[in-house]
C-alpha cells in the first residue's frame, strides 16, 4: 500500500500505448512543410545559380555580389575580368558573379554617368 495513491486507484489506471501512425503524423508534417518552405526553394536557387554561372561569356553584361556593373572581358575556370570603365578592369571569382543583366545596361549606365560629370 502506497502512502499517496490508494492501490484500487493504481490498478484501475489504464496502462500507457506506444502512439500508432497518428503520433508520426504531426512531425511528419512539420519535416514536409520545411523542405517545402525552406529547403526545395533553396535548392532550385542554386541550381539556378550554377546554371547561370556556367553559360558565362565574354561580353555579357554582369552584377557582382558586390553590387558592381560590368561586362566581362575574359574569363577562366576559377576567375572572371570584368570591365567596369573605359580600360578599367577587375578580377572577381565566377561564383561572386550574382546576376546577368539585360544587353545594353551597362553601356546604358556608362553614358549616364559621363553626363553626369
């Protein structure tokens, strides 16, 4: 006999069950709608971006990571030089390249900045 709970009321307790498929349904759940929200969309973006990276060219009109137009004048399989000015180059790693733009946008912004001056 137990001080606390009588012995009638311990023997009339139902014993615990192991939870069937309804207790995996909800983590199940919770884990598809993350690789739905979170990881596929992630996914398709660098597959994208590797896709993008891979049809670089000389003359293509690009934007850095770091927020520079150019247009590449040569590039490898590890680097890119990009023509940001008239005789004005860089060197940026191919994957820093983050998007390309429209034909004729960096010759757009160019002129726009020399009346600028």
């Amino acid at each position: 006999m137990s001080l606390f709970i009588s012995d009638a009321v311990a023997a009339a307790a139902p014993a615990a069950q192991q939870p069937g498929i309804e207790g995996m349904l909800f983590p199940l759940a919770i884990l598809v709608f993350f690789y739905v929200l979170f990881i596929r969309p992630q996914a398709k973006r660098t597959k994208e971006k590797k896709q993008m990276v891979a049809a670089l060219n000389k003359g293509v009109e690009v934007v850095t990571s770091g927020g520079i137009l150019g247009k590449i004048a040569d590039l490898d399989d590890n680097f890119v030089k990009i023509e940001i000015a008239d005789n004005t180059f860089i060197y940026v790693q191919r994957h820093n390249i983050e998007t390309m733009m429209p034909k004729g946008t960096f010759k757009a912004v160019t002129k726009k900045v020399t009346l600028d001056k």
